[in-house]
C-alpha cells in the first residue's frame, strides 16, 4: 500500500480519506483500465471521448504539437472524465490532494484559454521545462561533447529532418514523428534525381501513392 502521507504525496487525512474513498468507489473495470496509457494519437474529441468512456484509461501519452490544440485536447479530456476529478491511478491519484485539485469543479481546473495561451511563455514556465531535463543540454550537444572528449573533432548541428524511403513504402511506421517523410519507393537514378529537383524547388511533388504509406496507423498522421 502506497504511504500517501510520505513523500511525494504529503497528504493530510482529509486528503488520504478523499483517495481512499474514490478507489473504493471504481469497478473493477475502471481499476484496470488505470494500468492503461493511451498513446495520444489522435486529438479528435469523438476519439478522446471514446478512450475515456469506454476504456477508463490511466493517462495519456504527450505528443508534441501547438499549444493551442494541446490546450484544447485537455480541455476535451477533462470535460469527458469522470464526476469524481478524474480516472487515474491511486500514483498519480494522491498528486490531486498534494495539488488541492481534489476539492475543485472539473471545469475550474484548466484555465481559460487566454489565461492558457498567455502563461506559456513566461519566464517560469519557460524555466519549469529546462528544469524538468535538469539544466542538461541538448542529446545532440552532450554526445558531441562525449566524442570530443575521445579525440574526435565534432561540430553539431540541430537541423529539420526528412526521412526518405528509398527501400520500403511502410518505413513511416518506424518513425512516426518524423514531420516530413518521402516515399521514394526505390534507389534507382532516375528517381533519386527527381527526388534532388523536388528536393530542391525545381518540381513539384505531384505523386499519388499507390500504397498506404501511413500503414493504417494513427499516429503516422498527427
């Protein structure tokens, strides 16, 4: 049994009694469906609606994308959650007490979306994402500085990524978050030289795949 009352809960009993009580009050049904994080891909509300409803989920996964459709998919979530201040774990459960969430309508919880809109990008919240890294630089910076280290002369570069697919159409599954992929289909001279001229502004990209290059998953489309 987790100690709500030790770090990093610290609840008083009034908090500890409220945790109890809602756990006790789920089926069994919604116990499982906590073991349960969605992976967040797709911000349809009929979707989010759906996960919520019917399979009690736990959480869901962040997915990158702008503030705004991030603000408006919470929004979504905790409109559709249940009456008693959502369907999580006890773990995250006792973090609603430790916030004084626990005593607050649903729609009182998430700011306007002015309100929202205006918060991201002070500068305690710009502070709040470097320190959840823990000041650490970039992945790219650190395992450069690494190779420096073992004599290599390194110089990194952050730079947009295209993925281009010259061997098999599906490869997207792989990497779903690369935002821009090319479907090459194959390496052969004439085709990599009309990928250069795309490439490079010179034509359009006017092809229609005769394959579902997204493989019928969601995710490859956020």
């Amino acid at each position: 049994m987790v100690d709500l009352t030790a770090k990093p809960f610290h609840l008083d009993e009034e908090g500890v009694r409220w945790v109890r009580d809602t756990i006790a009050g789920m089926t069994e049904e919604e116990k499982i469906g906590q073991l349960f994080v969605n992976m967040g891909s797709s911000r349809d509300e009929a979707y989010l609606a759906d996960m919520v409803n019917r399979y009690h989920i736990g959480a869901v996964r962040y997915q990158p994308g702008p503030a705004a459709e991030i603000r408006e998919q919470n929004r979504v979530l905790q409109h559709y959650s249940n009456p008693r201040a959502d369907r999580r774990q006890h773990r995250v459960r006792g973090q609603r007490p430790a916030l004084g969430l626990h005593t607050k309508a649903k729609d009182e919880i998430l700011p306007p979306k002015d309100e929202s809109m205006a918060r991201i990008k002070l500068p305690e919240n710009v502070a709040v994402a470097h320190a959840m890294h823990g000041g650490a630089p970039h992945p790219a910076a650190a395992l450069g500085a690494l190779l420096a280290k073992r004599g290599y002369d390194v110089t990194v570069h952050e730079l947009p990524v295209i993925f281009v697919s010259t061997a098999c159409p599906h490869q997207l599954a792989d990497v779903p978050q690369v935002k821009t992929y090319i479907n090459n289909y194959d390496d052969k001279p004439f085709t990599l030289e009309a990928l250069v001229e795309k490439l490079e502004g010179r034509s359009e990209f006017t092809g229609v795949s005769s394959t579902d290059a997204f493989c019928g998953l969601a995710d490859t489309r956020v």
